[in-house]
C-alpha cells in the first residue's frame, strides 16, 4: 500500500523536482518505508511505500520495466499477481513483488492488462517513447485517484492534499461537490471539494497524450451476467463459501504479517473463520474492547478467537478516546466525511500493536442485505400501485411520521415511481434538500440534484434488471460504499500506515451474489443467506445476538464535551456565503435545546466541512 503522485507538463518544459517532493511529503503517512522519484524533462513521478509484498528496496517505485521505456508508479495490491506472473514466460522477472507483474502485464496487454488483475488498485504508468500516461484505477473504487488538468498540465495523487501542495492548484471550494456532502456524507464521482480536482471513476482507465484524454469504462457493477443454476439452493450456498474462501485466500498474500479486525459480529467472524481455514493456522485478531457494558462486544470476539485459536490481543479504550482523538482523526482526513472518526481510532489501536495489515469485514450487509432499508425496499415495491394515484392521496401515507423521516417520505412519494434510483437517494440523504434550501443556498447553485441522483439516474435501466435486493445493494456501492466506507477505510487507515483489505469486496464475489435471486437472499434472520453458506462456521450466539456496532453518544458529546469546539466552527461557518447563518445558527439553538426532530448528524456535517475548509484553506 502506497501514496502516489505525478506531474505532467504538456508544453515540455521542465519539472521543477521539489514540487513533486511536496507532493509525496504531504502524504508521507501513506508510505514510511520509502520515498522516491523519476524526474525527467516535462514529466515526474512520486511514490511513497508502505512495504508489504517483496521487502527489498529492488521493488521500490517509481519502477522502470526491463526494456526503460516505462516507468509505473503503483497504489495497492495484486491478489493473483503469481498467476498473472504463470503468463508472462517471456520476461524477465528481476522481483518477486506485484508492482513487477503490473508493469510486464502492461507492456504485453496494454490497456487489457487489467482484466487479468484481481486486487485493489490505482497506478499510473508513463511511456517514455510515446510520451503517453496510462492510469486506471480498481473496479470496487478501493484505492483514491484524483487528478488535476488543464490546458498545461496534469497532476495527480492518491490524495488531494498532495495535489494541493504542489502549489499549481486554486484552493476554491466546489459547489457542486458541496450538494453531495450535506446531502451523503461525502462527494460523489466526478467531483471533489476542490475545484477542479477531480476523482477518477471506479473500474475506469483514463489514457492522456499531448493533453489530450481518452476514457474507458471496464467494468460496472450492474453490467456482469452470471451462467449458474440458482435453482439449486444448496450449489448457491456453496458457491458463495468457495467464493469467500478464496477472496480470504487471496488476501492473506504478503511478505508480512497479516491480522484481522474482529468485533464479534457476523461479517468479521466469518472472514476470522475463513482465515484459518485457508490455511492460517492461528490468525492474528484485534479487538477493540470497552468496560462500558453497552458499546462493549468483546466477549463475542472472544468466542470467535477461543474456536479458531487466534492470536487475539484485546485493546482496551474508553469511549472518551474518540474524543481524545478527535483532533488526530480531523487531520487524517484528506477529504471531508461525517463519518470515519471510528475507522480512525481503532486502525491507530491496532497499528500501534505492530500490525502492517489488516482484513476487514466491511461490505457484508452491503452484498447480503443486512440493512433494513433493503426489506423497506421491498415493502414500496409491494405498493407500486400508489405512484400511479394522484401525489395529493400518495403523501398521506406520511401523514403519521415527522420531522426529516416525514421530509424523507414524502421525497419519495413526489416521484414518478418507487425504482430504486428515485428511492435510495433518500434512503441515504441526511440533511434533505428542504432543509439544505432552509441552511443553504447550494440547491440554487447546482440546479439537477445531486451527482449521485444524476448517476442513479444514468445506470437506472441496467439497475431495474438486477432482483430488487440486489437493486439496493448496487446502488449502494454506486453511493455510500464506494464514496464512504472504502473513502474513509482508506484515508483514515493509510493515515497510521495500516493496509486494510476487504474480502466482501472481492469482484468475483460481488457479481455473483448481486446475481442471487430475491427468495433465496431475502434473510430470515440476520444475513441467514451467508451465514448458512458459510455451513456452521459460526456459533448461534454470534448469529443471533443483537447487533451493536459504535454507537457512541455523540449526540450529548456535541452538547457538552464538544460544545465549544462545534460553536466555534458553526460560527465561521455562519460567514459563509452559501450558508444562510442566521438560520443555522438558530438550528444550532434548537439541538442545544432538544429538538428530537435534529439529528447530531445534521449539525456534525457543518463542524467537519469547516474545520477542513479552514486546515486547507479553502475559499
């Protein structure tokens, strides 16, 4: 795992080398084990490593292949790079690191290469003879892409501060991407706060020559027909365990040791379970424990770790650590998220244990329905006959409901179907576009909703021939997955220099259970479709015990301990000309004061954009 940047200069003059150095220094946290570049003419390439596959300083980055003619700066990880490597015969290898195999699979395929791959990526490779960059970035959008282009140049990176301290960039404030973030937490592709930075769409290649770009869609999550008999259950069942036992496999691949996040939950015991049984035989887990008995999970953890004979290492927090972290959390972000201050906290945990890399079981209620807007979803399809009643008999089916659910509702029942484009948008929405109008002035700056309403929109007929629960899924990934679960495990991880794998994110996996049909997907239970997969690889007290997670009482914490720190930021942000002050402010008064209708959320949203604005100096 890797930071990675580049400068292009399109009018051939020199590259000044201690931009680039800037630009590998601001994220220096995203490799500690090496730093270096290629500078030459119009071009420079920068790499930061975090040593994980082939430790010896031959597999360092920028790397050149046999011949010179190109030079590849690499981000990530190539699960079956010796697979990869069984085709290529004819070079000759001088590592035994992944980088090697991306670089001779380029040069054999070009712009193929990357159907061969399975892994989490973003790299650029320059060819000096045609004076062409190729960059593609990983199907699931696990690794950061953003870039900057204008008639002069190109610059990119794995973060937007490294791209930002290169000194070539505005620091101005994109309004568009702003919409985006009040209303999901984070910004959507194309955008990023920035103006003008832009994000690399995930399972997308982009070519650039003479300033000139050529783009490439390879693959979409709704695009990926399966040939299997669903009919037969129990094949379905064991086709996902093999399925999962070899996205396990696949990330267990490094030349140093790798532990597992294990909470005690479904998702993160099955990937413990499957770790021994591809062969680990005492897997290292990590569990973050707390003597407060109602965020507390470890004794879960603790039967996981007591079957599989884990090396298991308790840590133990207090819930005011995330508090005391706060500020650390803050700088770790390189864009804004409302969320990502746990990911942070317990990634710091377990990299201070020693730890290189991690698996995750993140994704599992993504892939199997194990959130209950995908039953809610099911219910509106029930009732599709409503949307074609007059919108004055649909909206009182709201009648009974409040404050933003009420606004949510409605949102739905305005439009002209219950599809899952029209729909999931307000599933995931947390300030509603009636109160961004209230706080706000961003509806009338970008006029056409959302970029993820625009984009839903777009794929909405290859949606619709998807069964409806894997509807939600994929657009799912389309939204929060992809823009921030895998956004904030990525900064929030690679900010300690922890590499976080996520084998529900595996691509194989995901097109077949996104394949699955409704009646044998729909739970009976919680996820009952992977836990009967997985064939008693995990106890009933895991199963059937009641889901906790990090629900910590942020909502009295932003009454009390963080009051002043929140005041302080809705104060500046008050001055903001697209914020409407007065009224947030009064907002601000009403939470303070109970409103049951104002969700903590809504209020951090404000708080987090501004105490970026201000670090980053965004006008």
């Amino acid at each position: 795992m890797c930071g990675i940047a580049g400068i292009i200069n399109f009018k051939n003059s020199p590259v000044d080398p201690s931009l680039i150095r800037s630009m590998t220094t601001a994220m220096a946290h995203r490799g500690p084990d090496a730093d270096k570049f290629f500078v030459e003419n119009e071009v420079a390439l920068g790499h930061r490593r975090l040593s994980i596959i082939d430790l010896s300083t031959a597999a360092d980055q920028p790397f050149a292949d046999n011949s010179g003619r190109y030079v590849m700066v690499f981000n990530g990880e190539m699960y079956n790079y010796q697979e990869v490597k069984a085709k290529l015969p004819d070079y000759a290898f001088r590592t035994t690191s992944d980088t090697e195999v991306l670089i001779a699979a380029y040069v054999k395929w070009g712009a193929d290469c990357i159907r061969h791959f399975r892994g989490m990526f973003a790299f650029a490779i320059w060819d000096q003879r045609e004076k062409e960059l190729f960059v593609a970035r990983d199907r699931l959008g696990v690794k950061p892409f953003y870039y900057y282009l204008d008639e002069d140049k190109l610059l990119f990176a794995s973060e937007t501060r490294a791209i930002l301290a290169s000194g070539l960039v505005k620091r101005k404030i994109n309004p568009a991407a702003l919409l985006d973030y009040f209303s999901y937490q984070s910004v959507s592709y194309p955008y990023s706060v920035i103006e003008g930075i832009q994000q690399l769409e995930a399972g997308s290649w982009m070519r650039i020559k003479n300033g000139k770009t050529e783009k490439k869609i390879y693959w979409k999550v709704t695009g990926n027909p399966v040939d299997f008999d669903f009919a037969d259950k129990d094949k379905v069942r064991r086709r996902i365990r093999e399925l999962l036992l070899q996205s396990v496999t696949r990330r267990l691949v490094s030349d140093v040791p790798v532990g597992a996040f294990l909470s005690g939950g479904i998702d993160s015991s099955a990937i413990v379970g499957l770790m021994a049984e591809a062969g680990d035989s005492r897997p290292n887990t990590f569990n973050i424990s707390f003597d407060e008995k109602e965020f507390d999970e470890s004794t879960y953890a603790e039967m996981i770790a007591q079957k599989y004979n884990t090396h298991h290492t308790r840590i133990l927090l207090k819930p005011t650590s995330f508090l005391d972290e706060l500020q650390n959390a803050f700088n770790a972000m390189d864009t804004p998220s409302g969320d990502g201050i746990n990911t942070y906290v317990v990634s710091k945990a377990i990299r201070q244990k020693g730890v290189t890399v991690a698996l995750s079981g993140v994704g599992g209620d993504e892939l199997f329905a194990g959130y209950p807007y995908f039953n809610q979803y099911l219910q509106l399809r029930s009732k599709d006959w409503l949307w074609k009643m007059p919108y004055a008999i649909r909206r009182l089916a709201a009648i009974s409901q409040q404050g933003s659910k009420k606004e949510r509702l409605l949102q739905i029942l305005r439009a002209d179907s219950c599809t899952i484009d029209k729909v999931y948008p307000a599933f995931r929405q947390l300030l509603t576009p009636a109160l961004l109008s209230d706080l706000t002035s961003l509806n009338e700056l970008t006029a056409g909703g959302t970029a993820l309403q625009r984009y839903l929109a777009s794929e909405s007929v290859d949606l619709q021939r998807l069964p409806l629960l894997s509807q939600v899924s994929a657009a799912e990934y389309m939204g929060y997955t992809q823009h921030t679960l895998l956004k904030d495990t990525d900064q929030m991880s690679m900010a300690v220099s922890l590499e976080v794998r996520e084998p529900f994110f595996d691509q194989d996996l995901v097109e077949f259970v996104l394949a699955i049909p409704d009646g044998l997907k729909k739970p009976v239970y919680p996820k009952s479709l992977l836990v009967e997969s997985l064939n008693h690889l995990l106890p009933d007290e895991i199963v059937f015990r009641k889901k906790q997670g990090f629900l910590f009482p942020w909502n009295i914490w932003l009454k009390n301990e963080l009051r002043s720190f929140c005041e302080l930021h809705l104060k500046n942000m008050a001055q903001r000309p697209f914020i409407d002050g007065q009224r947030l402010m009064k907002y601000w008064g009403r939470f303070l004061a109970g409103d049951k209708n104002i969700r903590w959320g809504e209020i951090w949203l404000f708080v987090v954009l501004e105490h970026w604005l201000e670090k980053n100096q965004l006008s």
